[in-house]
C-alpha cells in the first residue's frame, strides 16, 4: 500500500513539473538570454528561426521534467550553428518556443516538437497544428521510440489528421537530397542509449523516417521514429557522442530546413 | 422667314451674296464721284454754317452726319454697284443621287418602318421634284446599281455591307466625264469598308465634284446596347483563367449581364452598369479556359425588353487552348520563405513551369522544377539561349556582384531585346542592398535603387497598402466586385518586411505603398521597358498573407498568379502567328502575320512562312507570306474565304535546315452581321465627307435646302450673271429712314 501511494505521489509530482511555465521556475542554471529565448516570442528577426513546439504532457506519461523541453537549450544552440556553417540560411541567434495556440506560431513556418511519444494535444491545438500545417507550415518531430510512444504520439495526431495516412519517406523523396544526400538505414541513438552499447530505445529497433504529405505531395510533417536527431545535436560537442552520427543529424538538419523554404 | 425677309430687302437669296463676288461701280469715273461728294459735303456745311446761331453745335453735327449718309448712299446708288455670281445652268448638268441600301438602313428607328422607307419621302419631295423642276438631269443609284425611280429603292438587293467609300468612288468616276453639278449621298454614315483614311478623303477631294450628304437614322440609338469589341488573345494554355476585355455601348444607362458561352454552356457571367448616351465602357471578365482544345466563345448582352437590334449584343472569339506552359526562371541568393510560399501558389494554378535556383551554401545552389539535369548546371544563365528561352524572370535576394558583367547585361536585354518580364523581389540582398543600384538592370527598373551603404531592406512587419491604380487594376483583383475587392485588400495581413526604395520612374505605375518612419515608399510598381515589361516588389514578405489567413484563403494565390499571369500574359514568343481580327463579319479577307525570330531573338529574314487555310466546307488553300521589308522578321499574307463558318489556320515554317514549331489558329467567317453593328447615324463622318468634297451636311429637316446649296456648285456648267444692286429695296428704305430721321429732330428742335 504505501508502495502504491508513493508513485501516485511520483506521478503526480512529475505531471505538476511536467506543465509548461516560466523557465525559472525549474532551474537558475540558464542564463538569462536563454531564458527570454524560450518565454516570449517576438516577430522574427532573421529569415529562419528554430522554433520549439510547447505542450502539455500526456497524462499516462510521466518524468522529471516537461518532455517537450528535452535536449534545451544546447539542441537548438548547436543546430543554428550548423545551419550557419553549412548553408547561408540567414537564421536567428536565439531560438523560440511557442503553443499551437498562439497566434505567434504563424510567424514561423519551421516547428521542432520532442519527445512527442508523451504528448497531449487539446482540440484547440489539435485545431492550430492542422491549421498551421495546411497553411504552408513545417513541422519535425523527434526522439520518440518504440510502440507504445508511437501510439501515444499517432493518437494525439489524429486529432489534428483524423484520415491522413502517415507514410515511410521515400528515399527518392527531395528531402533525401536537397542539399546532402542522406541515408535512412542509420539509427541516429539518444545518448543513454549509445552510452548503454545500443542504438535503440524501448522496442523501437528499427529506424524510420515517416511523413505526413499535404494533397499536392509536400511533406509537412516530418517524423523522426525510433531516433534522437535532438541528442545528437546537444551532444555535437560532446566526446563521448559518436561524430558520425553528429555530422549525419546535422546534414539532416539542413536538409529539413532547406526542404521546408523550397516546398 | 430670314430668308424670304433677305430675299425682299436685298433683292436676291443670301446665297448670292455668300457665292457671288461685290463689283462696287459700274458708272462713272472715280473722280466724278468724289467730286460730287465734295460739293454735296460743301453745302452741308453751308448749310450748317447759316444755322449754327440757331442750334446748337452738337445738333448741327447730328444733322449733317444725317444729310452725309444720304449723300453717301445716293452716291452708292449713283455708282451702281452690281453682284458678279456663277450660277450652275440646271438644265446642261446632272446631279447623281447615291441611296445607301444596305442592311443597315433596312434598320427601323422607330420599329415600323425602315429607314430607307422612313427618307424616301423626304428624298422625292424635297430633293428629286426641285430637282427636276429646275430643269437638272438626275440619275439615281443604289448601292446596287441604277433604279428608275425612288420605289425601286425599297426592291434592290439589301446589300451586306456598307461600302460608302467603295461605292461613292465608283459613282464618282462613273460621272467623271459628264457635268455633274454635285452627287447627293443618302445614307447613315455606317462605312464597313475598312478603306475609311486619309488617302480616300484625298482621293475625294480630287475628283472636285461636291458630295452633299443627307443623314438618315438616329444619332443616339436609345434602346440599344452593344458589344463593340472584345480584346483576348487567340490562344491559351488548359486550366487557366483568360481575362477578357469587353467594350460595351448603350444609348440609355442601364444594367445588364454579360454571359459567356462556350457552345450552350455559360462558362462566365457578370453583371454589368452601362452609362448611356453612347459612352463606351470596358468590362473585365475571368474565363476558364478548361481542356485542350477549341473554345468558340460567344460574348452577350443580355437584351433589354425595348430592344430589337439584338443582333449586336453578340461577338464571338475562338480561343485555341494548347499545352505551352511558359516559363520562368527564380533566382535567390538565399533560401527563403518568400521563395517557398510563391512556388506553392504558383504550383497550384499550373499555367506556368517555375524554374527554381536557389542558392544553399556558398557553393552549392538547389534546381527546382527543372527540365533535364544539365539545366542551370552552371547556375545564371550565361548565354542568350538559355535565358530567352524564358517568358519571365524573378530575381529575389541575390547579389549583383554573384554574377557577372555579360550576365547582367543579358537580363537588361532579356526586356529589351527579347521581351521577357523582369520581378525583382526586395530582401536581405535584394534591390539597393544587393548592390543593383550599380548596374544596367537598375536603369531599367520601374523604381529607382537608393545609392549609398546604408542598408534599405527592414524586418518589421507593416501593412501593404493597395494604390487607386491597384483598385482599379484589371489583372491584380482579389474580387470582381469593386466593394469587395478593397475589402479584401483592406483585410491582407502585415507583410514580413520591406525595402525603401526611391520614386517610380515617370512611366511606371505604382500598386503598392508603405509607410514607414521616412514617409511612403512604392512596394509595387511596374512599367514597360523595350519589348518587355519590369516588375518591383520590395519586400520578401508577403508570404505573411499565406501564413496569416486561413488555410482556405486564397488571397496570397490570387495575388502571385494574377501578377505571374500578367508578367507572361504579353511575352512575344520567337515565333509568333496571327490574324488581323477572330470574328471576320461580311469580310472575306483573312489578313495573317507571322513574326520569326531565331533563339537568341534576332529577326530572321530568310524563313519560309506557309499557311494552311481550311475552311468549314472543307476547302483548302496554301498561302505563301512574304518578308516585309520595313518590318524585319515580319512575314504576311491574305487568304480570301467566302464559305462561312469556322477557318483553321496553320503556320509552318522552315529556318534554314530548321522547321520550327507550327501554330495553329482559328477563326470565323460570318456574313451579315456587321450592319447591326454601329447602327447609329454616322454624322461626323457624313459631315466630313461633305466638308472635304466642297458639299455640305444635311438632314431630312433641311434637305430642302440642297437645291440652293446646288445652284453654286463649282462642279458642271455655269453662267456668269452680273446681278444689278442699286434699286434693292434695303436702299429706298434706308433713305427715306435717313430722311424721316432728319425731319423729325429738326420739328423736335423748331429748325423746319
């Protein structure tokens, strides 16, 4: 019994911490520019901004800390600057995040969403995202793994898509080689899992690059399954992080970002 | 009753002293009559010089001033003046009478009768009976030939077409070597001959017979509406929308609807307001070419319940829709979203193939919607060629300084040289900050670049506002309806950003505007330059319209494929092929020219142009056209098809050892028709006509007054005629006035 009432009390704890709030309330270890990067979104001031999705955590899910802020800031940090050194997109310095609710989201047509396998979209932002989606936005969403994620995140999504199939990406697809020519068969590992000698999560062995198309066959939504392009980008300056597979999240980075202003 | 009092007091017509030449004496020396003034001025003063103790000095002036005109006029009489006129002798000369009995004054102005009957009593009354009486020959003629009387006026052949020119001429030289003291033309003043110009008018005047006209038919034809023209190409590609241009005309003000047909099927309709008194008005019309193929289109006015012409409330065009998709070329020096947002909107309506080259890193530029993997291999097009071998060009946020010297003269002659469409989009490097201001291309360019380092593009959002010009802009239209369509202009989000730029140049046309802490700066504007037309949009941002309205908008797709459409809508091609007119009404004559240029746009001169014309029975002709010399590149020729009915006509033709690509074309022939167009009375041309032969103008109110009129013709045999004036009533009236005059101010004063 008192087993059972200390996880209600862990879930219930996690699910509190897991609410999106000012930054401040976590941790004083950021500085304070990052903080304002991820509490206010003003109009863009450069032609491409990394954009973090905001949003509440499923209620079957549970963890330390808000899943849709895993691998900030250092993620998007290492990400513009490899958009910068690899390509001469004019991009921000600082990144944003915002909901699906907010009108702001619409001032930036290139969305990052983590750690959708915990996910929970309310109409309203299941409303926003197919909105945001049809109107000519782009969206990635990463380092989710396994089956049960998979559901969770496909659940959540058919509120926005009820009947839009979700589809491997053709290797012929442009995304594959806007830019870098990229391949599908390497699993880009979460940094636990590497650091464990395995480059898969939970039961997601297999890789898979999916996509939700729009009716004139543009990607919209970009689908990294059983992946972890994030950590691969926060740990780009780590050692102990593979660098091929750095390089490789990064060309893939590119690739999205440059698919995303040409379709 | 002028008249008869001129003719009383003056003892003959006004026209006599309007012709006729003043001789002021007959008798006398001129030193007798200025010695008698003299003497008679002497006694006057004599006379004066006994009274002036008697009266005062002012009335003595009075009296003598009076006693002065008496002698004057006494002196006059004394003289014997006499008017020299040159009148015709009626009864040696002709007078040719020219009825036009075309299907036009078969036309009722009231719905009873026909014109022609509504003149022929006027025409008998007062032209042909004093006529005859006076003792002229007359030969009478219809458009159809010569009649014994004005009955068999109504019984000849109602003739197509009015050739007034044709037939006055041929009338004219007819009566060349006979005294004909004038031709009488009676008719509307609707000439369909296509030969009306200035050389005709000339070639009248030198026949020195005076045409007098007498106009039939109502100026302002009240109840009538009309389409008078309608301006759309005579080709298209699938899936488009065509705006044509339709000119209307009604005598009342009044609202009707224009429909277009394709066959039965109504494919365009709009309602529309026509002003009345005649005005001419231009309304616009979105038609959907839809398939492949042949559209006979049929432009009509919905006919007004009063109305019985209703036959010209229809024109009809064939649109031939073929699978060319023109081209245009993107250029950016930076991956944008503006880039992104305008290929989809683009993409969506397919009229046009875009062209992408997209600049990703400083070594690597991304090919979009290319043709074949060698295209834009080396990026800008570096050679005439390649680039001409594109309707239009879209240079975003690219750098001057990335091309090279050649490559930016190329773009300048792009529009000049080959008649393609430049867009010049603002940004980060776009315009001034990309360093444009420097080159050939800025010259050509609706707006000028600001010089200087300061930088000119600024990332704040601000509205886009539409100029008057906007609004009333055919082609850049959210909404066919007026009200509408600023509300939507009004409802656009802010764009992303803008660049300043400097004033438009004087012949551009400025559609766009915003504000910023400087003032007002152009955002939109465009203007001829050569053979073609440049673009400036100085902004990166209107992708905001997309993002910012809701997905099923399609304000941001209307504005890029409206402006797309209208960059490519006029590109001459390398190879062009036309007709002079779609719809040939009672006009046999199929005028067609082709226009040939090599690749690089030159005009060749040494091509084989030929032409297949098939009419609708099936008969075929070749025609060969000729090079014209003044126009190099030009070729022409005529085909004559009397068979009504649908005409194709095909182009090929051969440069060198090269056979380019054949045009197909149609057209229609139809007979009777073109008299219901323009069927009020003429009478400008009418009074033209006879101003410039020596005639004058008349309607069936004064037609009385031609017989007058012929009397002094310079034309025919005449006789000279000295007409005595001294004993014209007006004289003995003036004397005996002078003298009562006298009389009564000398009882007034007591000098009698």
């Amino acid at each position: 019994m008192r087993s059972l009432i200390f996880l209600i009390c862990v879930l219930c704890a996690s699910q509190l911490l897991a609410q999106p709030r000012s930054l401040d309330f976590f941790q004083g270890t950021q500085s304070s520019t990052q903080k304002e990067s991820l509490s206010v979104t003003p109009p863009p001031d450069s032609e491409f901004s990394f954009v973090r999705l905001t949003y509440d955590q499923s209620l079957n899910s549970y963890g330390r800390r808000a899943p849709w802020r895993t691998d900030w800031p250092e993620a998007e940090t290492h990400f513009l600057q490899g958009i910068s050194r690899l390509s001469v997109v004019e991009s921000a310095d600082q990144a944003r995040s915002v909901r699906l609710t907010d009108e702001a989201i619409f001032d930036y047509p290139w969305l990052y969403a983590v750690d959708v396998g915990k996910w929970s979209l309310t109409a309203e932002e299941a409303a926003g995202l197919r909105e945001y989606l049809l109107r000519g936005g782009f969206m990635i969403v990463d380092d989710f793994h396994g089956s049960y994620e998979w559901q969770v995140f496909q659940t959540h999504l058919r509120k926005a898509f009820p009947d839009r199939p979700i589809v491997d990406i053709p290797e012929d697809d442009p995304l594959m080689s806007v830019m870098f020519d990229l391949d599908q068969s390497i699993q880009i590992p979460g940094i636990r899992a590497y650091n464990s000698g395995q480059t898969w999560e939970q039961d997601g062995y297999d890789p898979h690059w999916r996509g939700l198309y729009d009716d004139n066959g543009r990607l919209m939504l970009a689908i990294n399954f059983n992946m972890d392009l994030g950590d691969a980008w926060e740990h780009a300056d780590d050692p102990g992080y593979p660098e091929p597979m750095t390089s490789l999240a990064y060309r893939f980075a590119v690739n999205y970002v440059i698919y995303a202003m040409t379709h | 009753m002028f008249e008869s009092l001129f003719s009383f007091l003056f003892k003959y017509p006004r026209e006599y002293y309007v012709e006729g030449e003043l001789i002021p004496q007959t008798w006398g020396q001129p030193a007798v009559v200025v010695g008698i003034l003299l003497v008679g001025l002497a006694l006057i003063i004599i006379s004066a010089l006994r009274s002036r103790d008697e009266l005062h000095p002012a009335r003595l002036i009075a009296i003598g001033a009076l006693q002065l005109t008496v002698l004057c006029v006494g002196l006059a009489m004394l003289m014997q003046p006499v008017l020299e006129v040159e009148e015709l002798r009626p009864q040696d000369n002709k007078v040719v009478v020219l009825v036009d009995t075309s299907r036009s004054m078969a036309l009722s102005d009231d719905g009873e009768i026909s014109r022609l009957q509504g003149i022929l009593p006027t025409l008998d009354l007062d032209i042909l009976q004093p006529l005859e009486e006076s003792g002229y020959s007359l030969e009478l003629q219809s458009f159809d030939g010569s009649v014994e009387n004005v009955e068999q006026l109504l019984s000849a052949g109602a003739q197509d077409r009015s050739l007034i020119t044709n037939q006055l001429t041929a009338a004219l030289r007819g009566a060349s070597n006979q005294s004909v003291a004038g031709l009488i033309l009676v008719s509307d003043g609707a000439d369909n001959s296509n030969e009306l110009n200035e050389l005709w008018f000339s070639q009248l005047q030198s026949f020195g017979v005076p045409v007098h006209t007498l106009g039939v038919g109502r100026e302002v034809m009240t109840e009538d509406m009309e389409i008078s023209a309608v301006n759309l190409p005579d080709s298209a590609i699938p899936d488009a929308n065509l705006r044509a241009e339709v000119t209307l005309q009604s005598g009342t003000a009044r609202q009707s609807i224009l429909k277009v047909y394709d066959g039965d099927r109504i494919v365009a309709s709009e309602p529309v307001e026509l002003p009345g008194e005649g005005r001419k008005i231009q309304q616009s019309i979105s038609i959907p070419t839809g398939d492949v193929g042949v559209r006979h289109l049929r432009f009509v006015l919905d006919p007004g319940a009063d109305e019985y012409n209703t036959q010209n409330n229809e024109l009809r065009h064939s649109l031939t829709v073929a699978q060319t998709q023109p081209r245009v070329l993107y250029v950016e020096g930076e991956p944008r979203w503006e880039y992104k947002f305008i290929r989809r909107a683009i993409e969506e309506a397919g009229f046009v193939h875009l062209h992408g080259l997209v600049q990703t890193s400083t070594n690597k530029s991304y090919r979009q919607g290319i043709d074949s993997p060698e295209q834009l291999e080396n990026g800008f097009p570096s050679t005439r060629d390649e680039l001409f071998n594109y309707q239009g060009l879209i240079i975003g946020s690219q750098q001057a300084a990335a091309l090279s010297q050649d490559q930016i003269a190329l773009i300048k002659d792009f529009v000049d040289v080959r008649g393609g469409s430049l867009l010049m989009l603002g940004g980060l490097s776009g315009l001034g900050d990309g360093g444009w201001q420097n080159t050939v291309v800025a010259d050509i360019l609706p707006l000028q670049l600001i010089q200087g380092d300061a930088d000119t593009f600024v990332r704040v959002q601000t509205p886009a506002y539409a100029t008057a010009a906007a609004l009333r802009s055919p082609w850049l239209r959210f909404a066919d309806d007026e009200i509408e369509n600023q509300d939507r202009w009004n409802l656009l989000p802010e764009i992303a950003d803008y660049q300043i730029v400097g004033e438009a140049r004087p012949g551009a046309t400025v559609l766009m505007e915003v504000q910023h802490s400087q003032g007002t700066s152009p955002l939109l504007a465009y203007q001829r330059y050569g053979r073609g037309k440049t673009y400036v949009l100085a902004s990166g941002g209107t992708w905001r319209w997309q993002m910012q309205m809701p997905s099923e908008d399609q304000s941001h797709e209307i504005f890029w494929q409206s402006l797309l459409q209208e960059m490519i809508s006029e590109v001459p091609q390398s190879i062009d092929f036309q007709t002079d007119t779609n719809w040939y009404m009672d006009n046999s004559r199929i005028e067609v020219s082709a226009n040939i240029r090599d690749p690089g746009f030159e005009p060749s001169g040494n091509a084989q142009v030929t032409v297949r014309v098939e009419d609708s029975a099936g008969q075929t002709q070749n025609i060969e056209l000729t090079p014209v010399a003044a126009e190099p590149g030009t070729y022409r020729g005529t085909a004559l098809v009397d068979n009504e009915g649908l005409v194709q006509l095909d182009m090929s033709a051969t440069l060198g050892e090269t056979e380019l690509d054949p045009i197909r074309l149609f057209a229609e022939r139809s007979d009777g028709r073109m008299e219901y167009f323009n069927t009020a009375q003429n009478s400008g041309f009418l009074k033209r006509l006879a101003s410039v032969s020596g005639g004058s103008y008349f309607t069936a109110d004064t037609a009385a007054g031609i017989l007058d009129e012929m009397r002094f013709s310079n034309s025919g045999i005449t006789e000279r005629d000295w007409l005595v004036l001294w004993n014209m009533p007006f004289v003995f009236i003036l004397l005996l006035m002078l003298k009562v005059s006298e009389w009564m101010l000398r009882r007034r004063w007591g000098r009698l």
